[in-house]
C-alpha cells in the first residue's frame, strides 16, 4: 500500500485515545482491509486487518479476553 493511498484514507481516532501518546486510530481502505496505526506516529507503521480479523478482535474485546494486558 502506498503511502499516499493510507494518507488518503478517512482515519478514526479512538475516543479513548488521549494526550499521552496512547492514541489510535483505524480506516477502513477500499480493498477491504482495516488499517490501524499510532496517531502521534503515523511514520511508525501501519498494521492492517482482513474483515474478519477485525471482527473477531473486537468481539474477543468485548467479551473481556484481553483484559489482563491494560
């Protein structure tokens, strides 16, 4: 993915992103897949996510699986 395409893309910051530097943000891209980076580095990388990946990281969220890493 070029970078041009991914500073194009229309990206969501958390709401629960804040000022000290735990800020995320997502976009979803015309192929399909889910891109999430760190806003305050955005130069860091990109990491990105089939549908169904995503879909099964926010329900794992939900039910609390990763609890114990925050």
């Amino acid at each position: 993915m070029s970078p041009s395409a991914l500073n194009d893309a229309q990206w969501r910051k958390s709401s629960f992103s804040g000022n000290n530097g735990t800020c995320v943000e997502v976009a979803a891209l015309a192929d399909g897949r889910i891109a999430v980076r760190n806003s305050n580095r955005p130069e860091a990388g990109t990491v990105f996510f089939t549908s169904a990946e995503m879909d099964a990281w926010v329900k794992g969220v939900k039910a609390g699986e990763f609890d114990d890493l925050a």
